[in-house]
C-alpha cells in the first residue's frame, strides 16, 4: 500500500499545550496556526488553525471542544480543505472513572467527505493522574452518518451509496509525559473506531508529539500524524502521514 507522507518545515505558535479536562481550572484555552507558502514554478499554500478549550459550566460537568481547519494548495489546485469538531460533555471528570456523552462534526474535501457527523456515549478512565504524567483510556459508542459526493468505493459493496450510516465503538489513548527533569515532553492521543456491524469498515489514528523546553515559556516541538481509514471512495489513498517541526508558546 503506497503511504503519502507531508513533511513541512514551518513556525507554529501554540497558546497553552494539550488541555486536560480533569484540570481544575474553570476555563482553559488554546490556539495554534500555521502556515507555508511557496512561490516560483509551483506555488504552494498551506494553512493550518486549531483551537481548544475547557469549560465548566456548573461544578460536576466540563465541556471540552476542539475544532481544526486545514486547506491546501499545490499549483492552483485545492488539495484539501477540511474542518473538524469534536465536542464532549463529562461528568466528575475528576474521579478515576467518569462518563461522557460527544458528537464529532467533520468535513474532508480530498476525501470527497460531504459531512460526517457522530453522536455517542462512553466513559473515561485515568491510569495515570499526576499533572506531569497522566494517561487516560476511554471506550465509547456512536451512531455515525457520512454523506460522500461520489458513489464509487474500494469496498464493493457500498458502490451506488452516498451516504454510510453505522454504529461504531472507539478506544482512545492519550496522555503526556515528562521525561529527564521535563526537558522532554512526549504527548500523544490514539483511537480506533471499528464499526460494530461491517468488520471491514474502521479507522484509526494517532498523534504523537515531542517537546523540548528552550525556555520557560517557548518549546521546540515535532509533531507526527498518523490516520488509516478503510472505506474511502475509488482511487484514494487510505493512508496519510503529516510530519511537522514548530514550536510552543506556553502562557504558563
């Protein structure tokens, strides 16, 4: 299977680092954007948002929303332009084991992804609760609709459908970790959302992170993302791997 890897060499401010929604704050945010351009024979745009926060409405419930846009140029041509949103609502969420209900919104131009969208429940566990090493597994369940702007899939059996209805489940992973004294932070969140009616209809995806302190508040930061999804319209690759060099800006 041919595997299509972007590397990209770019400054990327972040505001705050992955947010825990067990912290005790009130209110947590983050912003990172990022961006290349290149001109000369071919031009290239590429530009990158994503935001996060927490907030806790009332003493025992915390919402936790993240929202990404990516768009993508090469030569003229529109390579992606895709949104993401992911919304959760937990209860105690600082207790070993709490619930959570989510729903997802996404969008995937290249993918020919018209909308997808995911509601569930599930529940979180922490493994790890130290604020400089925590690690956190969750098990969910979700009723997903996708509507494609084509009807021609490597998996025969969904040609002449536009949209895919399905129940899933999904495993997350994630935590961070502090390594020699905090001069290496390591981060990562993983998931795989098999569907719980055709078993060759899943995806996964992990995202892995280095950092190393330059100062109090300014890291220097690699990032790797990794999906895999297995129904994707005719002709599409299956595989995506972005490999990123930036840096954090901390406000703490």
């Amino acid at each position: 299977m041919q595997r299509v890897i972007y590397v990209i060499f770019l400054f990327t401010c972040f505001l705050n680092a992955q947010i825990n929604e067990s912290d005790t704050l009130k209110l947590k945010a983050n912003l990172s954007l990022s961006g290349l351009y290149q001109g000369g024979n071919v031009e290239t745009i590429i530009f990158r948002a994503k935001n996060e926060f927490t907030y806790k409405p009332f003493k025992r419930f915390v919402y936790k929303n993240t929202n990404s846009y990516i768009y993508q140029e090469f030569g003229g041509d529109k390579a992606d332009e895709d949104i993401l949103s992911l919304n959760f609502l937990y209860l105690n969420p600082n207790k070993r084991l709490y619930p959570q209900i989510l729903g997802f919104f996404s969008t995937n131009f290249r993918r020919k992804i018209d909308y997808r969208y995911l509601l569930g429940v599930g529940a979180t566990y922490q493994i790890l609760t130290k604020e400089k090493n925590w690690l956190k597994t969750s098990l969910s369940s979700e009723f997903e609709s996708t509507e494609f702007n084509a009807t021609q899939f490597n998996e025969a059996q969904y040609n002449g459908m536009s949209s895919i209805q399905t129940l899933r489940a999904t495993l997350w992973l994630q935590g961070k970790h502090h390594f020699f004294k905090g001069k290496m932070i390591f981060g990562h969140q993983s998931y795989y959302q098999p569907s719980l009616e055709e078993s060759n209809n899943y995806r996964w995806s992990t995202d892995l992170s280095l950092e190393f302190p330059i100062w109090k508040y300014l890291n220097f930061k690699i990032n790797y993302i990794h999906t895999t999804e297995s129904v994707v319209v005719a002709n599409q690759e299956q595989e995506d791997q972005f490999l990123t060099f930036g840096f954090t800006i901390k406000s703490y």
